[in-house]
C-alpha cells in the first residue's frame, strides 16, 4: 500500500453526502449522482458543502474491492504506527479523469 502524507491548504468542497457502510459502499453512486447534477451548483438545494480546514493528510489509493481493508489497516494501524492520529473525517476521492479511488486521512501528531 502506498502512503503519501501531504499538506493542503483550506479547501471547500461540495457534494452529494451519504453513508457507505460495509454491506453497501455507494461512493460511485453519489459521484454519478453528483457529475450527472453539476449544473445545479448555481442553485445547490439538496447539495451539502463541507469547509476543510488547512491540515496534513495521510493519502492512500485504494482498489475497490479492497476499499473496507485498506481503509481498516489505515485508522486500526498505520496512523499510530506513523506516531499520527486521526484529526477529522476521512475523505473520499475520484481522480475524475482516471476514476482512481483516494482516501484522505486527516492526520495530526500525537
């Protein structure tokens, strides 16, 4: 699993919010749902905005079928094993050009 901690600056975003659980993961549901509706954004009812504050993260990609693995071994193990812990609500993410998945932990030292 490949690990990258970076840096990012405040950001805003904007979405489509909804609950993956281990019986049904429906990030690629929300993402269709929200890419299929951008043209709302000027009038954003039933959109949800989210202001992340400057913070580093740790930043893992993710298969999948694999996405429950990895994001376990991440929060159970490799954020305290990196002398981190976890520092706010863990991010998905789409390249939307490659459709790689991403999870973004927002990290803090202990």
């Amino acid at each position: 699993m490949e690990i990258k901690i970076i840096d990012l600056p405040m950001i805003t975003v904007i979405g489509k919010e909804g609950l993956c659980t281990a019986e049904k993961n429906i990030a690629q549901q929300l993402w269709q749902e929200a890419n299929s509706h951008f043209n709302e954004v000027a009038a954003p009812e039933g959109w949800t905005k989210w202001v992340m504050p400057a913070r580093k993260y740790m930043v893992v990609d993710v298969e999948p079928d694999r996405y429950g693995e990895i994001f376990d071994e991440v929060i159970n193990n490799t954020i305290s094993e990196k002398g981190m812990k976890l520092a706010g609500a863990v991010c998905d993410y789409t390249e939307p050009a490659t459709g790689k998945n991403k999870l973004f932990f927002p990290i803090a030292s202990l």
